[in-house]
C-alpha cells in the first residue's frame, strides 16, 4: 500500500505572528517619524512667518537710512534735507507724533510718477486698525516735496505688535537720542555717524531684548561752503 504524504510548506501560526507584531512596528515607527516631521515643519512654518515682517522692517529702514540726502547745514538747499529723531516729533502731513523724520533718495522713479527720487520718510507708531488695542509700526512716505498744498502722505504698515522704538544718532563720542539738523542751535546739524534703531515688541518681558538694528551712515559733511549770488543784465 502506497501512503502519500503533503510536502507543500506553509507559515505556522507562531510565524505569522511575528511578522504581524514587525508589521505593527515598523507601522509606529513610520507614523512616529511623519508626526515629528509635521510637527516640525508647523514649528519651522511659524517662525519663518514671525521673522519675514522683521527681516522686512530691517532691511527697508537700514535702505533710507544709508540712503539718507545730506542737510542743508545753512548752506545750499539743492539736493538735501534734514534728520530728526527724538520723542513727540511733529510732521506735516503726519497725524501721530513720528519716532525718526529723514530725506531720503529712496523714491522709486516711473514714467507715470511726476516725482523725484527723493522723498521724506517718517516711522511712527499708530493704534491698530483692528480695535484691539496694539501699536503698529508705520512708515509715512512723502513725495510731493513742493506742493504749496497740504502733502501728501501714503502709509506703509510694516510690523504690527510694537511697544516702542527709538533712534539714536552717534556723533562719533557718544549716542544721542534727539537730533535735529535743521536747528542751528545745537550741535546736530550734520548727520549722525551712525543711526540705532531700537524696536521693543509688545507682549515681551523685561529680560527680552528688543530688535536693535546699527545702520553706518556715509556723508560729507560741508563745513565751509559759503552761497555766493551773481547777478547780470
């Protein structure tokens, strides 16, 4: 008699068992890694989006202050403008009292725009918009500069969320928090060395630093020029 005997082979019970259990954790594993991955891709995203106003803020005050037109000094009106820095300034044109009034040649020139490059530039800070009771850092731009006619002014909202700034002129010895080139009286009618901007943001604590950005300034600075007149037939 011929017995016959099965040789197919197949997975035991005990085998398919373990492959389910490294199925399960390789299944945890990858989910653990997506989770991080996300995570830090939502971290990552907040950041980058906190940190695009400031960077912008930075690089359009570090633009018109290097870029800042010499002051008359009593001397010649063609081509210059003043700097003035300190608290409670006033503008024309400018409803808020303003942190930093400057000329700057950081007008952008069109075939559309009747105006010269040259412009005036204030940074103040306003009530927000919204009613809640934050300050806002805004940037006043002016570019009508002989209109006999009240000015102007377009208002550019650069960062939202500020408690103060403030800018401070260095004179080569020490820095000064008010400066004034259009006051013959004082020691500021030329433009400082170097121009601090310090911005503290709202909601931060005591031990925070603000944003401090230095901007060098480069200008001639006229010391004997004297206006002469000619006249003729």
């Amino acid at each position: 008699m011929t017995i016959k005997t099965n040789n197919e082979k197949a997975f035991t019970l005990v085998e398919m068992i373990l492959a389910i259990g490294v199925a399960a954790i390789v299944l945890v594993a990858v989910n653990a890694v997506l989770f991080t991955a996300l995570h830090l891709r939502e971290v990552t995203t907040n950041v980058v989006d906190a940190a695009t106003p400031v960077d912008q803020t930075c690089t359009v005050l570090r633009r018109d202050l290097q870029c800042m037109v010499t002051p008359t000094n009593g001397t010649s009106k063609v081509l210059s403008g003043g700097f003035r820095a300190g608290n409670g300034l006033t503008s024309i044109g400018v409803t808020d009292p303003v942190a930093v009034e400057m000329f700057t040649a950081t007008g952008a020139l069109s075939e559309n725009s009747p105006w010269a490059d040259i412009q005036r530039v204030t940074y103040e800070l306003k009530n927000s918009a919204d009613g809640s009771g934050r300050r806002d850092l805004y940037r006043s731009v002016t570019r009508n500069l002989l209109s006999i006619n009240p000015p102007d002014v377009t208002d550019q909202l650069l960062l939202s969320g500020v408690q103060s700034v403030t800018f401070s002129g260095y004179d080569g010895t020490q820095w000064n928090e008010v400066w004034d080139t259009t006051d013959p009286n004082t020691s500021t009618t030329n433009l400082p060395v170097a121009v601090r901007v310090q911005i503290q943001m709202a909601g931060a604590d005591k031990t925070t630093e603000p944003i401090q950005l230095v901007v060098p300034i480069d200008s001639l600075t006229r010391t004997n020029m004297v206006l002469t007149s000619t006249t003729g037939t």
